[in-house]
C-alpha cells in the first residue's frame, strides 16, 4: 500500500502532537546539555507546520515534505531549524512528484535526509547528535525495504533503529553543538536532537499503521 499526500499531512500532524507531548521533557534534555530551548522550539515549528497545512493542500507527498521544510526553517530557533529543515527538504526533492510513496521510496527520502544533516552538521555518529538516531534508522529502513515490505514496515523498523541509536547517545561525550562545550560533563545525558528524531520516526510509524 502506498502512501500519499494525505497521509504524509496525517504523520505531520502526528508528529506536532508527539513533539508537543514531550515538548517538557525535551526542554528538560536540552537544559542538560543546551540551551534549553529544543522543546519549545519544535513545538513552535510544527504547530506552524499544521497551520500551514491547515490553509493549504499540497497535491504531493513531496510538496508536503517541502512545505514541512520551509516552515521548519522559518520558525524553528537554534541548530534544530536548518538541520530539520534541511532533512525535510532533501526528502522531498528525493521524492520528487511522486504521487505516492513506497517502501523504497521512504527508504531513499530518509537516505536523503540522513545525508542533508550530515552535510549541513558535519557529525557523524559518535558525536552525540541526532546523527547517532538517523543514521541506524536509514540502514535499517533500506534492509527492510528491500524485502518487499510495505511503508508502515520501513518506518518501524527506522523508529526501533533510532530510538536504540538515541539511548545510545547518554554515555557519549558531545563532539558537536553546544554541548561538545561541557567536555566530559556532557556524558550522561540523552542528546535532545537524537531523542527527538527518534520520536518524529515513532510517530510518523505509528500514523503508517
């Protein structure tokens, strides 16, 4: 079954439900190590996000992804807003016009963004980042997918990947951001931008179902 502009407006929407959910405890991540910002930050930018979609019907899942992409940049603070926003923008180009998307074209779109941050951030995995999170969750969306699976599928595979790839992020030492100036005293911590990836994989896993 494949996914369509429709449903990729659904995992939007649940995903500004999930950030505002946790939106405390991601504050409360970031206050650790940050700025303390993360939480509020995200909410700001996918509330704008469905508020953007609640005015408009993009005809593509692709033109979704861009829209996400644009408002994220526009309105989300900090590190979190280019990076985001650059993910969701590399997705959407690697979609193209595709009227719907498949396991392997999800596979590619988190390809795209993994690579979008990458470029944008230069972390690797290691660095205590949200890199830690996506770059499992791409390896393991691209093994399922090419077992001929459907959507739903490669997202939970990607969120189970990143949430394990998030927790791993406590025991590091930040390389990167704003943390990476605390030295070892960021050891200890659960990285806000690997944890809140892993939640946006979680939901958009839980809206494919």
């Amino acid at each position: 079954m494949g996914c369509g502009a429709d449903e990729v407006v659904a995992a939007l929407r649940a995903a500004a439900v999930v950030v505002a959910e946790h939106r405390e405890e991601l504050v409360r991540l970031d206050r650790a190590i940050g700025d303390g910002d993360h939480g509020e930050n995200l909410h700001r930018g996918f509330s704008a996000v469905v508020s953007k979609l609640d005015g408009s019907a993009p005809a593509t899942p692709g033109a979704v992804l861009k829209l996400a992409a644009t408002t994220l940049i526009s309105t989300v603070g900090g590190a979190a807003g280019p990076l985001y926003g650059t993910a969701f923008l590399r997705a959407a180009t690697a979609v193209g016009d595709a009227p719907e998307l498949d396991a392997a074209l999800v596979a590619g779109a988190l390809r795209a963004a993994l690579e979008g941050v990458v470029a944008r951030g230069k972390a690797v995995v290691g660095d205590k980042t949200m890199v830690d999170a996506l770059t499992p969750a791409v390896t393991a969306a691209e093994d399922v997918a090419e077992g001929g699976v459907d959507v739903a599928a490669v997202l939970a595979a990607a969120a189970g990947a990143a949430e394990e790839g998030a927790r791993s992020t406590e025991p590091l030492v930040a390389r990167k951001g704003r943390a990476s100036y605390l030295g070892e005293r960021s050891a200890g911590h659960l990285d806000p931008g690997a944890w809140s990836t892993s939640l946006l994989l979680r939901s958009f896993a839980g809206g494919a179902r």
